[in-house]
C-alpha cells in the first residue's frame, strides 16, 4: 500500500484530512452520534473510516485507472462527502 495519499482539493480539505486522521486516532468521535451515509445510519468514526479508506484505496490505483470516468465521478462524489463530514463535525 502507498503511504502517499492523491491531492484531494485545492482548498484547505486536504487539510482537514490529514487532521480528521488524528482525531480518529484519539478517538474524538467515540459517542459523537450517527451520521445518514447513503440510508444506512452510522457511527461518525465508522462513516469517516470507511471513507479514509475509500480516500487511500484511491490513492493506490494506478494512475491509468484513476483517469477512468468512473473512478474520477466516484472520487469527487467521495470529496463532496468529506465536505459535508467536515461541516458536521468541523
């Protein structure tokens, strides 16, 4: 796995990424409350982990295959939502 992570935005999200990491790690999300992702209600550590996830896999494809139409809509989809995830939880 690459330990290098693909540029997110040109704003300041890639920020607040690499902080939301750190947060997951002490554990700042642990009884924060439940997050509606796609109809499925989850924990807001379980959503932000899944999409971290998302974020690195991203980052592992080759870069033949992050230029396919459908990698680049599901990763800007994938960016839409960690905005709204950081409007939620700053």
């Amino acid at each position: 796995m690459s330990t290098a992570r693909p540029p997110v935005t040109s704003d300041d999200l890639d920020a607040w990424i690499a902080v939301l990491r750190g947060r997951l790690a002490r554990r700042e999300f642990d009884g924060l409350g439940r997050w509606d992702a796609d109809s499925d209600t989850l924990d807001v550590d379980r959503v932000a982990r899944i999409m971290l996830a998302d974020l690195d896999h991203y980052g592992d494809l080759a870069a033949e295959q992050r230029q396919d139409p459908r990698i680049v809509a599901r990763h800007g989809l994938l960016i839409q939502d960690f905005r709204r995830l950081r409007e939620r939880i700053g």
